[in-house]
C-alpha cells in the first residue's frame, strides 16, 4: 500500500488532501498542531486515516512522526498561518513564527520525508505555497515571506532529489474559499471576486485534486504551479 503524509491535515486544503489520497487508496498520516475539536471532525469524515499532533516547526516532534512511519511515497507540506499586518507593526516574533511554520516546517518535513524516500528510491513531495508568495501581498508581507521562500526551497530541492527519482513540485492557489479567507467581509469577498477573471474562489478540493495529479506525474519537478482562476495581481 502507499503511504501520504499530509500536514495540515484537520481542515481545509489539507483535509481536502486527505479525503482524495484516502480516496486512491493511500495509508494516510495526516498532521495538525492544535484544534482537536477539528481532528475529531475530520477523523469522524476520514475514518481510515491517523490523525497525529505534531508542530512542524519542531524538529524533534517532526523527527518522531516520520521515524515511525515504515515507508513514505508522498509528501504533501500544506500547513501554514497567516499574518495580516503593516511591516511597522509586526514583531520580530510574529515574523519568526510565521517563518518557522511556513518555511521551517516545509524544510523539516521535506528533510526526513526524504530519507524516507531514498530508501524507496523514489517518491513526490508537494509544497503548498501561495499567489502572495509569487506577487506579494500588501500587509502581508511576512506571510509572503514565508511562502515565497518555500518556492525557491522547491525549486533548488527539485534539482538535488532529480538524480534519486524524487520529484519535488509547489502549488501556489490564490483566493480559496476556505477559514482563513473567512475574516473577510462581504463586501472584501465581492471586491476579491471582481478580480478573479473566472469570477469566484476556487475550492479546497480542487487543489487536492491538483495536488494528487502532480504527486502521480513522474516527469514534473521544480515546478511552481499556479491555481488561481486567472487572479494574478
């Protein structure tokens, strides 16, 4: 059987993600640092998948979780938080935070997935990023920071794991109807929806598909895929 590891596994994209590699037949583990009232929910909609707490901006939980898996074919890093903030009012905390989830725990997944994989001697790691960290976004210039540091890691990580038959590819969305868009108000929803050329938010579960479709390809890496229904501003 193969084998997904998935973190930010409880809700959203990643739950998403879940659902279709369970789907296909996947074991899969699914990651998640707080919110266990979310980790029941999706363990009661995903009954056959594990659910484990881990921080992934900590390499010893990090560590422990891919230590105890036998094998690994694909790697899905799709946790991450948000910062909404002018540059003058966010802290070196907050900056480091985000940076140490967003990007760290890309680094860390990926670093022991790997070993994993090269045992297998092949095996697809997917990194979530986002369309802020392709453009940039305004008051949020941390958080795209973060993920467009996880496009560069993509992109150099792809080159060193190309000659052991692992593939490493990033899914940058843009506008997905999922909570952490749910702060917006309606008239912030309406304005973010006029400019999107297919005139709506994509859903979590097409990315999950997307992200299934690239985790099969074996001619694809080092790609920076963008899935944001035209909205490139």
């Amino acid at each position: 059987m193969k084998r997904a590891l998935i973190t930010g596994g409880t809700r959203g994209v990643g739950l998403a993600c879940v659902k279709r590699f369970s789907e296909a037949g996947f074991a899969v583990t699914a990651l998640y640092s707080r919110g266990e009232e979310d980790a029941e929910a999706a363990r009661a909609q995903c009954p056959a998948a594990r659910f484990v707490r881990a921080d992934v901006s900590d390499e010893g939980e990090v560590a422990a979780v891919f230590g105890g898996l036998p094998s690994l074919d694909v790697l899905v890093c799709n946790a991450g938080i948000p910062l909404y903030a002018q540059v003058q009012d966010t802290s070196w905390a907050a900056w480091q935070r985000v940076m140490a989830v967003n990007a760290g725990g890309v680094f860390l997944c990926a670093k022991y997935a790997v070993r994993k994989m090269l045992e297998r001697g092949e095996g697809a790691i997917v990194n979530l990023s986002s369309v802020w960290g392709e453009k940039g976004g305004s008051c949020e210039s941390a958080y795209s920071a973060s993920k467009g540091a996880v496009i560069a890691f993509t992109k150099a990580l792809a080159k060193e794991l190309a000659p052991s038959h692992i593939t490493v590819n990033c899914v940058s969305p843009g506008v997905i109807d999922t909570r952490m868009n749910a702060h917006l108000t309606a008239e912030e929803r309406e304005a973010l929806q006029n400019e999107i050329p297919l005139g709506r938010f994509g859903q979590a579960e097409e990315v999950a598909e997307l992200i299934y479709r690239i985790s099969e390809q074996k001619y694809l890496t080092g790609q920076d895929i963008a899935l944001n229904g035209g909205f490139a501003e």
